[in-house]
C-alpha cells in the first residue's frame, strides 16, 4: 500500500498512512509545549532519533508505556526539567533510565556514569528496605564512605565497570548478614570478640569471608576492637577446563544454526584469545580491521591479534549484522556488541549467561585458552597483544611450567599469532 501522507510503499498503520507518519505525527504533538505550535528545539534532537530509526512501529509500542508518556508530556509542559536529577528520582526507575539514556545518546543530556548511578540507587534502596537490626549508621557510613567514595573517585578516571559494582554490592550485603548474626546471638558491635568472628566464618557459606573488608574498616574507625584478626580465606585453586573439551564446545557452538551470532563471535574470543567476557563486551567498532581475504585484526592491547579466516567468519557476520541496530537507541552504536540500551554496548552479564548455556565454563575456559597462548609466546608478548597485566601472565606461565621469563628472543614468528 501506499502511504498517503510520504507516498512510501508500506503497510497501513492508521487512517491510511504508514507507521512512520504515524510516529511523526505522535511525537509532534507529544513535544510541543501547550503555549506553541512548533517541537521544542531542544528536543529536535529525540524527534529525528525516534522518527529516524528503521522500525517505527517498536517506537510507538514504546510510547503507549504511561511512565514514558508522563516524563515526556512532564518535560514538555515543563513540570520536569530536563536534569539528571528528574530521571533518578522517577518512580519508575527503568522507564526513565532508558529514556534518560536516550537523551545523553541524543546530546540533550550531558553523559554520566549509568553503573555509578544504578549503585547510588541501590544503596538508598538497600539500606531504606533490608531490616538491619543493629548499627544501621555504621553499616550506612561503610556504603557511602567507603564504597560510594571510593566508586566516585574511579569513575573520574573513567567509566566503571561491573565487577567492581558487583563486589561493593556483596561487601555490603554480607556486612550486614554480620552485624545482624551478632544481633541474633545477644552481641553487640563493639563487643565482638575473636571467637564470635572465627565462629561466624566456619559455621556459614565461604561467602560470609567477605566481610573481612567490613571487620577491617570497623576496626580502622573504632567500632570493634583493636586486637580483632579477621583469617583470609584460602584461595581457591583456578580451573583449568582440557583444551580438547575447551575445542569441542567451540566446534559444537558454531556449527549450531540456532546460537545467534554475536554469541558465537564472543565465544571465540574468549576460548581463543582469553579475554575476559567484560572486555568482550566493551570492544569498540575502531578496535577491529579486517582484509580481504577474511582476516580480522583486533586490539586488544599494543599490537594488533590476528583472527584467522575460518575463527573470523562469526565477527566478520556480526560486523554485517550487529543486534539492536534498527532503534533509536543504537543508530550510530560503536561498539561491536550493542546493548538494548540506548550508547551502551551489551550487559556483560547477559553476555555471560549465553555463554553459560551453551555449556561453557568461564573461567575454566579462559585459563586453558590462556596457558595455550602461553605455551607458543612469551608472556610479555601475549600481555602486549592481548591486554594482559605481564604479572598475570607471568604467573599463568609458571602454572605451564615453561621458562620463557628468561627466553631472550621472541620465539618463533609473531605473524603466526591467533
């Protein structure tokens, strides 16, 4: 059909006009303020993101949602100003992230951290909502003075990742597990003796050993005794999945026709070139040269990694056909793995998740991939191509029982190099 509005050819939508002309007409009349016949300039830029984006009809879905129609009609008649401040204080947290998103992908919004943000929220949640029964000032002073403090002052230095994110969740979470043990069993904080500490780490999961950070701090500032020890836990020995199972889940994984292919393209990464699944996430289009004749090039650190032709066809096809490109959200994405999420690349974790089921250890996985780079280059040159701390590394080497610490010439030809 043609529309008679843009004389496109397309499936009516309404009245006659396809969806596209729908979502103009929508949005025009959604942000233009009550006292003006014209969009408001400074929203010009999320009208032509949304009316520009290849399915329109996934735009109008989103429009019916109330919680978007109340902070986009609030924003056009001026009851919220357009801050950072108006989207986390929303009462539908989801809703105006995404469209806070939005805004910052549009320009409208300056950026800032989206995983500082989402922990500051947490914090406010964790500690109005969990029942805490004793020293809720010095559990609240340990989140923000430390772990927010901390968090803040990294983010300066460059957006955040998960891990830590993940960690201050869990040290705060456990603490609280701690102070609320002692409460159970007639003690108080600053009365804790060393036998109350070595019976709540035996008599519990090997989780309740991150509470050491906590411990340490109420120590440092007074709230427990001086002379407490708080045992570190044994660390684990790392798993080492056998590079033939590590070979055949990657075999079983690209011949499956229904594993999408940014799932097979991560999973050579990460049992071919050990990179971390967070580093996976966050490759950039910039990163990534290709030839050809199908070779990919990719930067993980210094110098460039080179992907064979027939490990390369899975990113060569991602890099034709990357998810999540037909939105406003990720028009313009950089980055080789696209998240829902309007500028961001995918969650890490959803990424782990996939991996996950199609039946790959992580660590295990990467550990064998690495010992494997390390078994034919010397560790300071798989760390220069690869990303790699030399440390980490040298000490993955030495799990091998190679000596290439004291090897004086690069062995055997670089070009080589998967």
């Amino acid at each position: 059909m043609t529309c008679t509005r843009c004389g496109d050819q397309d499936e009516p939508y309404r009245k006659g006009l396809c969806a596209r002309c729908c979502l103009t007409s929508d949005l025009n009349a959604l942000l233009t303020p009550p006292d003006s016949d014209a969009v408001a300039n400074e929203l010009r830029p999320l009208l032509d993101a949304l009316t520009g984006q290849d399915n329109p009809r996934s735009a109008i879905i989103w429009l019916r949602n109330p919680d978007v129609l109340d902070l986009l009609t609030g924003i056009t008649a001026g009851r919220y100003p357009i801050t950072h401040v108006t989207f986390a204080d929303h009462a539908s947290p989801r809703a105006a992230r995404h469209l806070r998103d939005l805004l910052v992908k549009c320009g409208i919004l300056t950026p800032y951290d989206r995983n500082l943000d989402r922990f500051t929220s947490w914090i406010d949640t964790k500690l109005a909502t969990t029942p805490i029964l004793q020293a809720h000032d010095v559990i609240a002073r340990f989140a923000t003075w430390n772990h927010l403090r901390k968090l803040r002052t990294r983010a300066e230095q460059g957006p955040l990742s998960e891990g830590p994110i993940l960690n201050a969740k869990q040290e705060i979470t456990v603490a609280i597990d701690f102070v609320n043990w002692l409460q159970r069993n007639g003690i108080e904080l600053a009365s804790t003796t060393q036998a109350d500490i070595d019976h709540w780490i035996t008599t519990g999961p090997s989780t309740r050993s991150t509470a050491m950070m906590f411990v340490k701090w109420c120590i440092r500032h007074q709230h427990l005794p001086a002379d407490l020890v708080f045992p570190r836990r044994q660390v684990r020995q790392s798993p080492i999945t056998d590079d033939r199972q590590r070979y055949a889940r990657l075999a079983e994984t690209l011949r499956r026709p229904d594993t999408p292919t940014w799932v097979k393209a991560a999973t050579v990464l990460l049992l071919i070139c050990a990179q971390p699944v967070t580093r996976i996430a966050a490759i950039r289009l910039e990163a990534i040269t290709h030839s050809d004749n199908g070779v990919i090039n990719i930067e993980f650190g210094e110098t460039p990694v080179k992907i064979p032709t027939t490990l390369a066809a899975p990113i060569t096809e991602l890099l034709r056909r990357r998810p999540h490109m037909k939105t406003a959200a990720n028009q313009t994405s950089a980055w080789l793995f696209p998240g829902r999420t309007p500028g961001q690349h995918v969650n890490p974790q959803a990424l782990m998740k996939h991996l996950r089921a199609n039946g790959i250890e992580l660590r295990g996985a990467r550990n064998s991939a690495m010992r494997e780079l390390l078994r034919d280059i010397p560790p300071a040159i798989v760390a220069d191509q690869f990303g790699f701390h030399p440390g980490t590394t040298e000490r993955h080497a030495l799990g091998t029982g190679t000596g290439w610490s004291a090897y004086p010439t690069l062995h055997g030809n670089q070009e080589d190099t998967p």
